[in-house]
C-alpha cells in the first residue's frame, strides 16, 4: 500500500477483505472475486449435522468468521483460532476438532492439495462475504476505469473455468455476478423469504437427510448453492416416505419437493423447473456366475409406483410378473434376499445402492427402449414466480459443477439410511400381533388355571359329601344297601 501510495506501483491486488481499504488516497474497483464460509468436516463424517446445539470444537484462522456468526448454527461452540490455515485444516482431519470455518477459495486449494482424501466442505455460508479488488490512486481515474471494465467483462463461465483450474472443489466463481432477476422476482424473494421443503430421505445420492433433517445429497447441495444465488432460505418439512411427486398434497404446506421426476402426466399436478439430471432406467439383480442380463419368464419384479413405466415395461415383458413398491432403496435388500427376482432403479441411485450397500451381491444393466429419467424440483401450481427464479438459478450452475457433485455423493463413504420410516409400519404391526399373541396366551393359561382349581374344589366338596354319606350309613344299625335298575348292589353300609 505504502508503495502504491508513493507511486511505485500503479496497481494492488487486495488480500481477501470484508470491504475496500478506507483511503482518501486509494480507489477500489468492483469485487474481482467474490468467497464464502465454507464448513469443513472430515469426509468419513461428512454426514455430520450442518447446526447443532450440542458441544463441538471449530477451528478457523485469523478470526474469520466472527464468533457471532458460528454461533448461529452452533451455540455451543468451542472457536480454536489458528494463524496458520494448513494446521487448522489439519485438526479437523485429525480429529482434534469437528469442523472449520472459512474462505470457500482459499480453503478449497488447500483441501485440494493436502487434504483431498479426508476433508470434504459440506456447506457455504451467505455471509459473511469476503472479497478482492484491485487498488490505484485516485488521480489514476483512467487506469481504474479500465479496470472496472475488465472486472465487468468477465463473465461467471470465465471466471468459473479460470477457477477450475486451480480448484478441485469449492468453485463458486460462478456466482460473482448475480442473477439477472426480474423487478417482479426480486419483491417475490422480499414476500417469500422462506420456503418449505418436502424431503425424501430415501433417494441416495439425490436427495437424503441428516440426524437434524436437513436435507443433504445432490439436492441438498444444489438447495445450499440455490441460496447463496437468491437469498431464499429453505427449511425442510417431515412427509410420508411415499410423497413424490404427482401425489396430492395439500396446497400451501410445502414449496418446493427435490429430486422430483419428470413426467407429462405430473405436469397436471404440479410445476416442474427445467430437468438438471439425467439418467437411465435400469433392472437390478442378484449376481451369480450365470448372470443373464434379461428378464425371463415368470420373474417378480419390483417398479417403484411413481416410475411411470409400468404400462411401457408390461407390454415389453407381458410374462413377468410385475409388483409396484413404494421406494425403490427399500426393495434392493429384498432383490438380495430373494424375495424379488429384479428391480428398476435409475441408475445413479442403482449405482449408490451397490457400492455401498451391495457389491458383491448385486448388478444392474441398462433397460434398452425407455426413456431416461429426468430429475429436477417439483412445486405447486400457484407458484410460477418460484419455477421462474429456481430455473434461472440452476441455469446459471455449470453442468460440470452438477456432475462433480453427483460423483461427489455417490462415492461418499459411510453415509447411513434412516429407514426407520419405511419399516416402522411392518414392526408395529410385527409388534402389535406379538403382543396380541402374548396377551392372548396369558389369557387362556389364566383361564386355564382359574378352571383347574374351580374343578379341584368341586371335587373336594365331591369327595366330602360322599365321605359323610358313608359316616352316616355305617352309623346305622340295620343293613342299608343301594341297588341299580338291574338289582345289583352297588353300595351298603358295613352292617351289611
């Protein structure tokens, strides 16, 4: 600065800051890069709650961000700061603490370099923002304006690809400039700032949850990127696991649905924003040496009720027998046990499923002549302000963003399912015919029991109403005798 100031340099790029340098003698031009906080966490962990009231630790360096603003996602926090950022990464990737905080494009290099197998960033933060500039003298009016030109020439696809050669992961150079949203969209986002997400934890690697229920995967990210675009803050709602969409909703108790699939006939129901993800249909089935990859007679097999498929695949292969599910993560265990002979799954979630479930046990292939599926977000009919404002915005991210994130989640290890949803049903109702089963069983011994001694004191009165008559006969002094109809004496007193 002092150089620039002195005139023997006509030109400063700045460090990150949160604003221009106050200088009467210095003028900034427009942010040449913008970054985000970026949470950090191990990728073992990756699944990890994004807040959480409980104690963890956070490390970040030179006090970015502030205090106040970690402990709005984590009131309980722990701040450890570090004036050197490989060795507040290298806590974290150590296990000495939970997660770090800091800038998107500094952090990302590192990881990058460093810390590619053992870090990963699960979430960016809107604010606080930092950012660069380049700095002249103010008499330098000429050489700043040709610099706002060249900052206002770059397009975010430059900028982006520029990035990516330098990063890995963490590219968000697609975002320096906003979106182009109209006036009417603008008071839109002010009227709705925030929207309720169905989730559907039970689509991996789209879209699943964490133990908070927040909704994480390729949807749950591409909701994070969504918000740092437009400022639309997006809380997830807890549904039956077998919403999708299409089904009937009731109006005005959600917003937005991830991970929804395409289909003309939806398309009465509800909107649909422009398909980011495609993939193909495929049949799931045991692995065996003599694997076929067809369908054979008589087979079951399962299709997931919202494919609209069944009609297409039944005049295909009109001999096998097929059987609708509710979800079809659920149905790849019962395809491994046997009690289903194939499944159709799109391939991505087929893909997810076997590697980290099923490696050795299953396989899946293509189903030639359909189709691909087309994913994108579903939302209600009323709201086409929203399909326009979230189509410009997944616009505006590169597909290549998209597929590094969809290889980023199916290659993630140690995320678990929380099915307890789609089986809670069949064990309340396991346990509920159980305890009918004890219950009755302890009704019929008590009843059993209650008999037993009934009949054991009917005998005792039995066996004492004869052992008086006897006493009273042998008292008698003259013979008493008792015959039959056939004459035959069947008792008598002992004068007899």
């Amino acid at each position: 600065m002092d150089a620039l100031t002195e005139g023997e340099v006509d030109i400063v790029l700045s460090h990150l800051v949160a604003s221009p340098p106050l200088n009467d003698d210095i003028a900034a031009t427009k942010p040449l890069i913008i970054t985000f906080p970026a949470l950090v966490t191990t990728l073992h962990d990756s699944m990890r709650p994004l807040t959480s009231s409980k104690p963890v630790n956070i490390a970040r360096v030179a006090n970015y961000p502030p205090d106040e603003v970690i402990h709005q996602s984590f009131p309980k926090a722990t701040i450890i700061s570090f004036t050197n950022l490989y060795q507040a990464l290298a806590s974290v990737s150590a296990g000495q603490n939970d997660y770090f905080i800091g800038s998107n494009i500094i952090t990302s290099s590192m990881i990058s370099r460093y810390f590619t197998h053992s870090l990963n960033v699960v979430k960016y933060y809107n604010s606080p923002r930092q950012y660069n500039f380049f700095l002249t003298r103010k008499d330098s009016v000429v050489l700043n304006e040709v610099l706002n030109r060249f900052v206002d020439a770059l397009t975010n696809e430059v900028r982006y690809e520029v990035s990516q050669n330098w990063l890995d992961t963490g590219n968000l150079a697609f975002l320096n400039k906003p979106l182009e949203l109209t006036e009417h969209e603008k008071q839109w986002i002010k009227q709705h700032p925030d929207l309720k997400v169905l989730e559907n934890p039970y689509s991996p690697p789209y879209s699943m949850t964490d133990e908070t229920g927040s909704v994480r995967g390729v949807m749950g990210d591409i909701l994070n990127i969504i918000t740092l675009q437009t400022g639309l803050n997006f809380s997830p709602i807890t549904v039956s696991h077998n919403i999708h969409a299409g089904t009937q909703l009731n109006p005005g108790g959600w917003d937005i649905l991830p991970a929804a699939i395409y289909s003309e006939d939806r398309e009465n129901n509800v909107l649909f924003a422009e398909a980011f993800i495609t993939t193909p249909y495929v049949f799931v089935m045991q692995k065996a040496p003599d694997s076929e990859q067809t369908l054979k007679k008589g087979m079951k097999v399962a299709i997931p009720y919202y494919y609209e498929l069944h009609s297409q695949l039944k005049e295909m292969y009109p001999e096998v027998e097929w059987i609708k599910v509710d979800n079809a993560s659920a149905a790849f265990h019962k395809v491994k046990e046997g009690e289903l002979d194939a499944l159709v799954a799109t391939q991505l979630n087929s893909r997810y499923m076997i590697d980290h479930y099923y490696p050795n046990e299953l396989y899946h292939f293509l189903i030639p002549g359909v189709p691909n599926a087309s994913l994108s977000f579903a939302f209600p009919r009323g709201e086409p302000e929203l399909k326009d404002i979230i189509n410009k915005a997944l616009n505006a991210i590169p597909p290549s963003e998209v597929l590094r994130l969809t290889e980023k989640w199916i290659k993630m290890p140690n995320v678990t399912i929380d099915t307890w949803d789609l089986y809670s049903e069949q064990f309340y109702i396991v346990t509920t015919l159980s305890v009918l089963l004890v219950g009755s069983s302890l009704l019929w011994g008590f009843y059993l029991l209650r008999s037993v001694r009934r009949r054991k004191v009917i005998q005792g009165d039995l066996e004492n109403q004869i052992s008086f008559r006897k006493a009273l006969s042998d008292s008698l002094p003259n013979p008493t005798y008792v015959v039959n109809w056939q004459g035959n004496v069947i008792s008598h007193n002992s004068a007899f």
